[in-house]
C-alpha cells in the first residue's frame, strides 16, 4: 500500500480537506494560495483514485457525500498524525517547541492571555496561535481539526469531542441601569416577555429571528418573538442595552470581562439561575487525537489553571464576587477591583475538580 501511495495524494487529500472545511472551492483555493481549477482537479482525481463520489456539488457551494465525511474524519487524523510525527522527531525530549493553536471564547481572552503568557515564559520555543470565537463556532473547529484545542461554553457534551469540565457560569438578565420597566429582582418569562430583546449572534449563524445567543434554544416562544435587534459583537451589545434600547442574555463570565474594560458602567445585571441552565466552561479536543507534546503540555497547563476559577477565597467563584460585583446603586470601582483579584487567583488556586458535564 506504502508504494501506491506519492506526493499527488497527499497534496489531492489536502485540496479535499480545506474544501470540505469550507465548503466552496474558491475559499479553499484562497486559503491554499492555489487557483479553484488546480482544487478543482485534485478533488476530481482523488473521487477517481477512491471509485467514489466525495461533494454533492451545487451553485451555491459543496455538501459531504456520506463517504466524504467518512474521508474526512481519516483526513484529520492523518495530518494531526504527520504533525506529532514532525513535533515527535524534530522536538527535544528535555524542550519544547513548535506550534500549538487554540480558539477560545471572546470574554475568556483576558484571563487566558495571562496563562499563556506564563507558559510562554517557561517554553520560549513554542509558538502559540489563539482565534477568538463563539462556543459553536469553537467545537465545530476542533471537531475538524483546525485547532489542537478549545475552551467553549456549552450545556451538553458532543460527540466526536473530549471534554474537561473546568466550571460553570451563571445566566443574567442585563438591563440599562436606568429604565421604566419595574422588571422584579426576581424576574419571570411573563417580565422578560414584555421587554425588547437584543441579541448576540455570529455573522455566520443563520437564523430567522434577530434575537439568538447561547440560550436561544432554551428561550419560550414568548421571548424569542421579542428580538429587536442582534450584533455580533459584546461591546456593542452592552452599549446598546446601556442607551435603553432592549435588554440581553448573557453569563456571568462574559459580563465580568466586560465590565472589567468599562461596557457594563450603565447596565445592571438579574440572575436567571431559576429559568435557564449554567453556561459550562470545558476544555475540548477532538476524541482520539493525540496531542503534540507542546500542545499536550499547554492543554494540562491551561486546565491547572482555569480550574482554580472554581473557588475564590475558598468559597464557590460566582458567590464570592456577588457581594463585591456591581448591583443596582453599585459602584465600578468595586466591580474592578473583584475581576483583578478572579485575575489574580489564577497564579495562585490550587486544583479543584469539579462534577462532569453530562452527556446526551
């Protein structure tokens, strides 16, 4: 088998994979600095070589055959498999070095540069590539490959992924802090169906309503048909909640990291912790695959890490910051000063595991 195997399959197997990653021909050709037609042929040649049909092929781009997600999954792990082999044999066994890649969620970016700052500092021959992004977004680039790894929020495990639970965070209601609606402390879906809704949402989700964020699935009808508008952008979500345009769904993490850079100064925030589900923070990868050692070495270092946000001044993380987070008549000053210190414990919380997500 070795010897019917030369450069043209590997270079066809690799025209196929960034084609069923995107989808369309002229996107993959341009990630690949090659011309659609050369994309084009390969494609044909390796649907000729395996006596098989890989794309339904349409005007508006490509869709996996069933053998075509089938090769796909062998794609991955072929050159997930060729990059330990590169790492592996160019790699000292005593230094680490060469590339790792990890997509992580927009309002954990503060927090993780700090770690991987730290990691780089002790292994300067690894180089690092981070892409933020949105939960799904996040597991669908694992699942493929694209990313050695994640940390994603989620409710239930997927398959084909490896999870590690790192902690969970609570859903809010954010409201302008000054506003006419007499929403209750308390509020239930009859109160937050009376309110306009703004939505986050990728801008490449595709979706009907203008309201959708992590918890859209877990919205009453009553309240999705309440979207006024969407952004896929946090900052400018809050900026607009702030000038009393609607209110938003959001986590606790996300609205901590925001208001540590100063969006939240004219917001306030109700806990949902008895309509909706906690956001699960997880560390992912792909089920099966076998990290680089640099890759591995900064999956274990990150997971140390974040689990220490499971516990603050050795009380619960999301409790301990309630009494110095900012509520209704609360001060900036003090929120600031409770996001350093979540900052801070990073450096110095030991290991704390906490109980496994579940799966479906």
């Amino acid at each position: 088998m070795l010897e019917q195997l030369n450069g043209d399959f590997i270079q066809r197997l690799r025209a196929f994979y960034y084609a069923a990653q995107t989808e369309n021909i002229r996107k993959a050709a341009a990630m690949m600095q090659r011309h659609p037609s050369t994309l084009s042929y390969q494609i044909s040649c390796l649907e000729k070589e395996l006596h098989t049909t890989l794309f339904e092929r349409s005007k508006t781009g490509l869709k996996l055959t069933p053998q075509g997600r089938k090769l796909r999954n062998w794609a991955v792990r072929t050159f997930e498999n060729l990059d330990e082999l590169l790492a592996d044999v160019s790699s000292s066994p005593d230094v680490l070095q060469g590339d790792v890649s990890i997509s992580t969620l927009r309002p954990m970016t503060p927090v993780v540069l700090d770690t991987i700052r730290e990691f780089i500092r002790q292994n300067p021959g690894v180089r690092i590539h981070i892409q933020t992004d949105i939960s799904q977004s996040i597991l669908q680039k694992v699942e493929i490959g694209k990313f050695d790894m994640g940390l994603a929020g989620c409710f239930r495990q997927k398959e084909g992924l490896d999870y590690d639970y790192l902690f969970s965070s609570d859903p809010v209601l954010v409201l302008p802090r000054k506003n006419n609606w007499h929403i209750p402390r308390i509020p239930s879906w009859d109160d937050i169906a009376k309110l306009p809704i703004i939505g986050f949402r990728d801008i490449d989700t595709c979706s009907r309503d203008a309201l959708h964020s992590i918890f859209y699935d877990n919205l009453p009808e009553s309240v999705k048909e309440r979207g006024v508008l969407s952004t896929n952008s946090y900052n400018v979500l809050l900026h607009y909640v702030g000038r009393g345009a609607g209110a938003a769904f959001l986590d606790e993490l996300s609205f901590y990291t925001l208001s540590s850079f100063g969006f939240a100064r004219d917001v306030v925030k109700y806990s949902l912790a008895h309509l909706l589900p906690k956001v699960n923070c997880a560390m992912v990868k792909r089920s099966g695959k076998v990290l680089s050692p640099q890759a591995a070495a900064l999956y274990d270092f990150l997971k140390s890490k974040y689990l220490s946000l499971a516990t603050l001044r050795g009380l619960p993380l999301w409790d301990a910051l309630q009494s110095e987070i900012m509520q209704p008549g609360g001060s900036q000053d003090a929120h600031d000063s409770a996001f350093h210190k979540l900052r801070r414990s990073l450096l110095v919380k030991k290991r704390i595991v906490p109980s496994k997500l579940r799966k479906d």
